[in-house]
C-alpha cells in the first residue's frame, strides 16, 4: 500500500509539472547580443536562467549570440556549450588552416613555413571572397555540431526552441532576419565581420554581421510572440577619443558605432537586461584565460538578478519550485557514432571524381560510417580532388541518413610566402605556389623559390591515385654559400650550386606518418672556395661529381604543435646507398648512410614540458664524398646541409667523425600567451670506426633561449656554449626556418 502511494503522489508531481509546461502561461524569450569573443560571457549567464528554473520558449541572437543561442535551440545546454567552447582550438577554428590531424606531414611543414597562403579557384566568382578570413573552419564546426539540423527548416516549427538570428545585407544596408534556411549558414552569416570574415551569399544577398543593423535583436522576439525578454548583453563602455589610440580600437569603434542601430529601443523593452562586464577583453579575445573570465563574468552578472528571475516565474504564471526539462541533444548518436548511409549525393562533382571516392574509401550504400570517416572524406576532397570549399552533411532519410558531399569552387593554384632573418644569413624570402591540373588521374604541380645567402628552386610533380600512395617525381636547385668552422675556427667557405633530380613511387602518407622510398641523382658543381692555411683532419676534395642513390625513410609525428609541442612524439629514419654508377663508389662498394633522431615530449606540469632526444648518423663505406660527410651545428636538422644535426652551444656547421651518436634534454618553460623559455642540453661522441666511438672524446653544450611564438613564426634569442667551439654562441631568429 505504501509503494502505492508513492508511485500516486509521484505520479501526481510529474503530472503537475508537465500541465504547467504545456497550460497557458507567458511565453518568454532570450534575446543575446552580439560581440565577438565577449559573446562566451552569455554561457554563464544562460546557466544561471536554467538554474533559477525559467523556461525558453524563444531565442534570439546575433553575431556570437546567434552562435551561442543556435546551438541553445537545437538542444545543447548551458553545460555542454561550456565544455564545447573550451575543447576547441580557436586559434585552428578562426581561421583557415588545415586540421594538423588530417594533413600528410609535409602539408603541416608547409602551415609552418609560410606567413601567407592564398588560394584562387575555377568560376566566375568565388563565393568566399571578400574577406581575410573565409572562414572555412569555422563553417565545418557549425555543420558538425549542427548535425540533424542542416537541411532547409523552419525555425520556429523544426527546432526544439524556436529560433531566429539576424544578418546584414550589404547589397542595399538591410536586416536580413533569419526565421528559416539552413541553420549554420545562418549562424555564419550573422557572424561575418565585415572584410575579417567572407560574406555569406544567398541568391541576391550578401551577408556580413547582423551587429551593423541590429545587435540585440528583442524586437524580433517580440515579433515572434514572446511576452517577457531576458536579455544579455556584452557591450563595453562608450570609447573617449584618448581611447582610440590604434587601428584595432578604431576599427571596434566603427563596428560599436554601426551596432548601436535599434539598441537602446530594444533595450528598453526587455523585462531582464543582464549587462556583462566585459572590460579588459574584445571580440578576438579567444584565449582559455579569456573564455574562462568571460563565462564566469555572465554567470556572476547573471546572479546579481536571481531575485528579478525568482520573481519573474510569477510574471510568467509557473511556480516557484517550477524546473523545466533538461535541455537535450535530440541526434546525440550522430556526433560519435555510427550511423547508416541510405543514399549518398554528390553535388557539383564530375563522375570521373565520384567514382575516385567511392573507390578510395569503399562507399556503399546501406553501410554505416561515423564523423571521423565523414571527415576524412572531406578532407581527401580538399587535398586530392583540389575543391577548396568542400563540405559534407548528413540528413535524415527513412531508417537512416543521406551523406550529401558538396564539391564548391576547384581550386587552381594555391600561392605562398615566407619570409625569415637570422643573425647568421641575415634575410631570405621563400615563396610556393600549388597548380592542381585536370587530369584522368589527380595530379598537382608544386613549384618552390629560396631567395637570400643560399638559394633554392624546386619542382615537384604529385600524382593522387586512388590508393593511399602518392607517387611524386621533383627536380631543384640549389646554391650553397656554406661556412665550414672546426673548433669554432673557420675552416674554409664554399660556393656550389647542386642539381637533384628524385623519382619515389613509394610515399605513403596515413595521418601521422610517411613512408617514401626513392631513387636520387645528384650533381654537384663547385665555384668558389676560400681555404684557410692549414686544413683540419678533413681532406678538402672539391671536384665536380655526380651521384646515384637509392633512399628509403619514414617520419612520424604526433607533437600537439610544431615549434612548442607539449606532448607526442617525433621520429625520423633514414636508410641511402650512394653510388656513382648505380652500383658502386668509385670502383669500391657504395656508401651506405644510416640517420635516425627520435624526441618525445612529457607534461610535467600545466606550464612545463621536458623533450628527450636521440639522434646520429653512421656512414659505412671506405669512401665518404666531403659533401656528404657529417656535421653538427646549429638550431635544426638539415638547416645549412641536408644531412646536418643540431646540437646545442654550436652555432655553425662543423665537421665531424663518420659515426656519429648524439642525445639532448630539452626543458620548455611556458610564461603564458606565446611566451617560452627553453633550456637544452646536449652530448655527443662521433668516431672514425664504429667500435672507438665510446672511447671518443664526449662533446659537451648547453643553451638558453627565449622564445615568442607569433603569426609570423618564433621571434627568439639564443646564448649558448661548447667544449667544441670553447667561445659563446649567440643568435636571434625572426620567423618560421627554412
């Protein structure tokens, strides 16, 4: 009789409940405004709302309100939209690089190598101009987290809480208010920044931020039935003229100017202004420290008018103890697991391509695939198909989905630049450009230029099968001015220009690794060289020669980043047959060179990162060509030489032993916002016989550096020392190596 009871009363609980969700109470919106970063600050609060109970019937945003609330609306609650915007590297999602994960190594060499890439595309106009930014990652989040909501739909009937968001529209200067369509095209036009972000174009419209007509958009609540607002809003203090002092400062003015359009009368009527406090930050301000503040900044504001919330439950005609349903993602399955393809749909794309993906990833109808898939899919359609804007979604279809690959514009030629200093070679500029041709097979034609002390031009041509090998054929150039020191002492300048030529049907790239295996000729033509009075243990035979060789190499790389990683790992090694005739060196068995270094990276604390490394280099063979000999010296791996090793205290490039083994202790101190300080430590022992190098003299180094990690690539100093030089080494570097 008891259990009965309970059951009754609890029945009668939930049944209350429930008729007071549902009876003929006041509807009440949540209106959030734009502001860029500050925008996070609405997490906080809408935390708050749904803590004090209050139910959402209508959202309503603009810019990062519409963001925040577009997402709010189809089922992600405060919490999880919390933990979304913390987990995402916003330095990769507000821009337009690649995802490191789902490039070849070499794609994410060149990410770092270059300070500006710039792609062009086939069609009479590219829908992604107009812009710094086209803001492709950011469109591959929305239609990722939108997933069952990228169709054409009704906002009010189709979404959990219906929902609207507003856009400027260019053409004419109009709000372009958003009720229906698809859902992240409108969350992204409403966010596009005038010239930071491409516009969105839509038939005759072109779209930018909805701030510039109406950045708090409660009217549009209003219009859409809502009897009480509570509003969020992020606007800082109106800017003196002492203010604006810089171009960033103008510029926000301009924007803050533009976005006052509506907002003082739409503020009027909303039952509950929570105006955060965002002094200190702007709306690029997207660090962890940042998103942390902003969100708890809205949640405290928030609080300050939990009695106006308590209160207005009373306005809307629920009880106090009143607590609406939990907020929940209606499709959670599609964001991490399987789920089965009815049907797939190829739009814009040849047949000749269709049939290329389908047979490179086995796509059939009926099978299942999850997001992973999905994205590597998109991938091989930006990197191997060459269509710079393609993007994939999935929409309900019967039992199961339909998987609809959009191809975009194709990409013709993607063109690069770089550019460096150095202490040591003082400026050099490297540019790139990548021509995709339209072939029955994929192929793309890679062209690279080194202007400054040494000088390099490359060729490459890349063929993209349907296997995951892409077979490639290069030619370069280059034009060495090298400095050879001994004992810190410079032992002689040499001028020569080199010619290579490389074919290697083996280059596997799968995600973190490179599989190449090739056959090299090299020829070498010497100019100009200054020799000191007495030559040191290295015989100095200069003569022009030429080279076969037969090389197989695989890399790994799981670092976290490229300069300052804190944790993976990174390997190389290297096996090469070197001859003169294909068979032989100068009538005696080739030489045969051996290299391999290997560094992990291990997280000690938040801010401090330890970096073991081993590395060498043994060169078998009775006759080791001077050009190929080892040296160690300097900042990175084949900087000045391609068989060149670093080592700590050394500056430039010295000779040594034919064997060689190595190790270094890096410590990486991060100080916060790109700031690092670097302590390395290094040792060595290299010999002229394999079985003499423990009884070798130990080579001893050490350095310090300081290091800021910009857009531009590592601005930092160097001072280090070594029982081989015996003097200081000092360096500064000004941007990415090459």
């Amino acid at each position: 009789m008891r259990r009965f009871v309970i059951i009754l009363v609890a029945f009668f609980l939930v049944t209350k409940v429930l008729c007071q969700d549902v009876a003929d109470r006041k509807k009440v919106a949540v209106v959030l405004s734009g502001g860029g970063a500050k925008g996070m600050a609405h997490i906080g609060a809408l935390k708050v709302i749904e803590r004090a109970g209050i139910p959402v019937d209508i959202v309503c945003g603009t810019s990062m309100g519409s963001i925040v609330g577009g997402l709010y609306a189809i089922g992600y609650n405060a919490d999880v939209l919390d933990s979304i915007v913390r987990n995402q590297d916003w330095s990769y999602v507000i821009t337009d690089k690649e995802d490191l994960a789902q490039q070849s190594l070499a794609d994410r060499e060149k990410q770092n190598t270059y300070v500006i890439s710039r792609g062009l595309t086939i069609g009479k106009r590219n829908e992604n101009d107009g812009g710094i930014i086209k803001g492709k990652n950011l469109a591959e989040l929305f239609w990722k987290l939108c997933t069952g909501y990228t169709d054409s739909i009704d906002f009010s009937h189709d979404l959990p809480i219906p929902f609207a968001c507003v856009a400027t529209d260019i053409v004419d200067n109009t709000e372009y208010d958003f009720h229906s369509g698809c859902l992240p095209q409108a969350m992204r036009a409403s966010m596009a920044i005038p010239a930071v972000f491409s516009p969105v174009r839509k038939g005759d419209h072109v779209l930018v931020d909805g701030g510039l007509r109406n950045n708090y958009p409660a009217d549009i609540a209003r219009e859409m039935g809502a009897d009480i607002i509570i509003g969020v809003t992020v606007q800082g203090a109106p800017r003196t003229a002492e203010d604006l002092g810089g171009t960033m400062s103008i510029l926000s003015q301009i924007v803050d100017v533009n976005c006052k359009n509506k907002y003082d009368e739409n503020l009027a009527m909303t039952d509950v202004p929570i105006r955060v406090n965002t002094t200190g930050y702007g709306a690029a301000s997207f660090s962890a420290n940042a998103i942390d503040t902003l969100i708890r900044r809205g949640e405290e504001e928030a609080m300050k008018h939990w009695d106006e919330l308590m209160t207005l439950k009373d306005q809307i005609g629920i009880d106090k103890t009143y607590a609406p349903p939990r907020l929940t993602l209606l499709r959670p399955a599609v964001m991490s697991e399987k789920i089965k393809i009815i049907a797939y749909e190829f739009e814009n794309m040849t047949q000749q391509d269709e049939r290329f993906l389908r047979e490179k990833f086995q796509l059939k109808e009926g099978d299942s695939i999850d997001v992973r898939k999905q994205e590597q899919i998109t991938t091989a359609m930006r990197m191997d198909l060459f269509y710079q804007n393609a993007k994939s979604r999935t929409v309900p279809n019967g039992d199961g989905y339909q998987l609809i690959l959009t191809a975009g514009n194709r990409k013709t030629s993607q063109v690069n630049a770089g550019f460096r200093f150095d202490t040591e070679e003082y400026a050099a500029v490297q540019l790139g450009a990548d021509f995709p041709l339209k072939t029955s097979l994929p192929m793309n034609a890679e062209f690279t230029l080194r202007l400054g002390k040494r000088m390099m031009g490359r060729a490459e041509l890349t063929f993209h099968p349907r296997s995951f090998t892409r077979p490639a054929i290069s030619y370069s150039f280059h034009r060495n001015d090298v400095n050879i020191y001994y004992k810190g002492d410079r032992d002689y300048s040499v001028v020569y220009n080199q010619h290579q030529a490389e074919f290697s049907p083996v280059n596997l790239n799968v995600r973190n690794f490179n599989v190449r295996m090739s056959i090299r000729w090299d020829y070498l033509h010497y100019q100009d060289k200054l020799v000191a009075d007495a030559i040191n243990s290295q015989e100095l035979l200069l003569e022009n020669s030429s080279y076969i060789s037969y090389r197989a190499q695989i890399k790994y790389n799981s670092e976290n980043s490229w300069h300052f990683p804190t944790r993976g790992a990174r390997f190389k090694a290297e096996y090469a047959y070197l001859t003169d005739n294909f068979t032989k060196l100068e009538g005696k068995p080739g030489m045969s060179d051996v290299n391999a270094n290997w560094r992990m990276s291990f997280a000690l604390s938040e801010h401090f990162t330890v970096q073991p490394m081993v590395y060498g280099r043994l060169l078998f063979g009775s006759i080791v060509p001077v050009v190929f000999a080892n040296v160690m010296g300097g900042e990175w791996f084949g900087h000045y030489l391609e068989q060149q090793m670093p080592f700590a205290g050394v500056g430039y490039v010295e000779y040594t032993r034919p064997f060689v083994v190595a190790a270094q202790l890096q410590a990486q101190q991060s100080l916060g916002s790109g700031h690092y300080l670097l302590l390395r430590l290094a040792t060595a022992q290299h010999a002229a016989v394999i079985k003499d190098i423990p009884d070798s003299k130990m080579m001893l180094g050490c350095q310090a550096a300081y290091y800021y990690n910009t857009m531009l690539g590592p601005i930092g100093v160097t001072l280090g020392y070594s029982n081989k030089t015996k003097e200081p080494y000092f360096y500064i570097n000004l941007g990415y190596e090459f």
